[in-house]
C-alpha cells in the first residue's frame, strides 16, 4: 500500500529574517534578511510523508550541526510510533492486531491528546476515521466505482466503526473495542513531531529556529529581531500566498482537501466528517495558528468540517487565530487581535 500523500503544502516559509536559499519559484521559500545571518545548519526531507524542513541558527556550527542531527533521530524514533504504513510502527500494529501492549508512551500521549480535541470540537476531530479512508480509498481503486462514491449503507458500515468510545487507553494496553476499527493520525501526527523537536532544541537552549515537519513553528527566544513570516497559499493558485503571518514562538497548520482527492474529478478528499462519514469539506482551506503545532494541526483539521458558528466557541476558548477560505473563494479570519 502506498503512503498517503501529504494533505498540507499550502503554509510557506515567505521570510524567515535569514539567508535560506531555496528553489527558485517554490512557494516555500526565504527571502535575504535585513541584516547578516548568524551561523545556521540546514535540513530538508520527509517526516510522516510530507515534506519537511529544520533551520538552526547557532553561534557554532558543529553545535548547530549535531542539534539538527538529534533532531533528525527524534523524528526518526516518532516515525516507528505514528507512521500508518511502515510494518514496524506501533501505528502500524496496533490497526493490524486490534490491539498494543505495552504501549509506546508518545501513542498514549498524542491519543489522549486526540480526546481532548475530539471533546472540544463536539467530534469533528476523531483519529478513528480509519475505516472511512479505507472505504474511499478501496471504492475508487476499482475500476468500475461509481463516480459518486460509495453508497449510504457501505457508509453506515465504516460510521459504525468510528468514534472514541471503541478506544480503550491503558498505560498496559491500547485496544480497539469493536473488530475492524482503526486509527489514523495523519490529522495530529505532523504538529505532535514539530512540537517534539522544538521542545528539543529549547531543552539546548538555542536561540533561534525554523522547525517544519508538515506543520510549522517557530522559536525565538530574543527579545529583538524580525519574526518569522509564513505564506498562506491560495487554494485555486497555491503557487501564490493570499496572507502573509507573522509567527513568534508560534506555530501554524494548514487543513485543504484539495491537497489529496481520492476520486479522477476531484470531489472527494481525504477529510472525512467523522459524524457523516462524507469526506468534501465545507471550505478550500483552514489553517489555524496557535502556541503548539499540535493544537494547530488538529483544529484545522477539525474546522474543516465545523460551520464558522460552531469554530468560533472553540477559537475563543483557546485563544487561537483561524482563516477559513469558502468555497466561493472569500476569506473569513476568526481570532487573533
């Protein structure tokens, strides 16, 4: 089975107040800053199946070098834990068997995290979607499908097989309460590994850095200097950015089922509404600022299936910013100052 592709590379990196060099017309790139960049060590790559990206800024190169390489075995290690297709990941066992014992502590963390949003958001967020992708997935594959995706009773089935209340969390064991149940983390994974890196090089007491991997924060711990400033892209163009954030020890994830559709005319996407089963959701795109990437990652994923109505409570709460693109290409911020 082939990966799943990334969902989001619609943030990009527009300035980071450094001398990053990218690809000429990418949408993720840096511009020069306006003043002399510090030393800085630079990587980029795959993390969880979407590109990924580290930038390091250290008096001392070789310190800078060997944070980029701890950083790089973190995400290794957190791939053996959340990654949906690798044979060896936790992820992975846990959906064969039905069940883990012994469970890696990160799995236990970030599901009990994935209850909480799940709780806030009245359900739109669920990491139990699984079986609704496998049915997309699976429906499409054939030859035959029908354009207009499975029907309702092939829908009811999978529905069945969603929701917390058929996940059972002990520090012994986790365990699927229903046969055929499964999860994915896809929605919450990428902001959890971003999270896990920058809280490594804080622990090392760096200064400054650009931490990517499918989602994005920044740190900074000076009081001076520019912030780091990333790229909302358009859904219709995403070659072209429609705002520019500013981000100071923030992070920010973007949510678009334009980024992976399952079927050849591209009306079904890999966001599925866990209380419908339906997977087209209300906007282009959402993307979601907030203090950890790990809250931002799954409330855009969440809001994707909310009414603005029902995101707000949530973003006043939290105290985080959103834009939603509609689907008639508007704009509406919710949030923020």
């Amino acid at each position: 089975m082939k990966s799943l592709p990334s969902r989001r590379r619609f943030i990009g990196i527009i300035a980071a107040a450094s001398g990053l060099a990218m690809a000429p017309g990418a949408l993720r790139h840096a511009l020069a800053s306006v003043s002399p960049p510090a030393p800085s060590a630079s990587w980029r790559g795959i993390a969880l199946g979407a590109d990924a990206q580290l930038h390091i800024y250290h008096s001392d190169p070789a310190t800078a070098q060997a944070l980029i390489a701890q950083s790089l075995a973190e995400v290794r290690r957190l791939e053996k834990v959340f990654s949906l297709y690798r044979e060896d990941s936790a992820l992975f066992v846990l959906n064969r068997q039905g069940y883990l014992d012994n469970p890696p502590a990160d799995l236990l963390r970030l599901l009990s995290e994935s209850q909480y949003f799940s709780e806030l958001t009245g359900g739109a967020f669920d990491p139990t979607v699984q079986p609704l992708w496998n049915l997309y997935a699976g429906h499409f594959s054939r030859a035959d499908a029908d354009p207009d995706g499975p029907g309702g009773a092939a829908i009811a089935r999978a529905l069945a097989l969603v929701g917390h209340d058929g996940l059972a969390l002990d520090p012994a064991q986790i365990r699927y309460r229903r046969a055929g149940m499964g999860l994915t983390l896809n929605g919450i994974a990428q902001g959890y590994i971003t999270d896990r890196v920058a809280q490594l090089l804080h622990n090392a007491g760096l200064d400054r850095a650009l931490v990517d991997m499918g989602e994005i924060r920044g740190l900074d711990s000076r009081a001076a200097g520019a912030p780091w400033r990333v790229g909302l892209a358009d859904p219709e163009h995403p070659e072209r950015t429609f705002e520019t954030v500013e981000l100071r020890n923030q992070a920010l994830a973007t949510s678009g089922g334009y980024g992976t559709t399952l079927d050849a005319a591209g009306r079904f996407t890999h966001i599925f509404d866990p209380k419908t089963g339906l997977d087209q959701p209300r906007y282009r795109s959402v993307s979601v600022m907030a203090q950890q990437a790990t809250a931002a990652d799954a409330l855009s994923t969440a809001f994707s299936t909310m009414t603005l109505a029902q995101a707000a409570p949530v973003i006043k709460k939290l105290g985080v910013q959103a834009w939603f693109v509609l689907p008639d290409g508007s704009r509406k911020v919710l949030g923020g100052a």
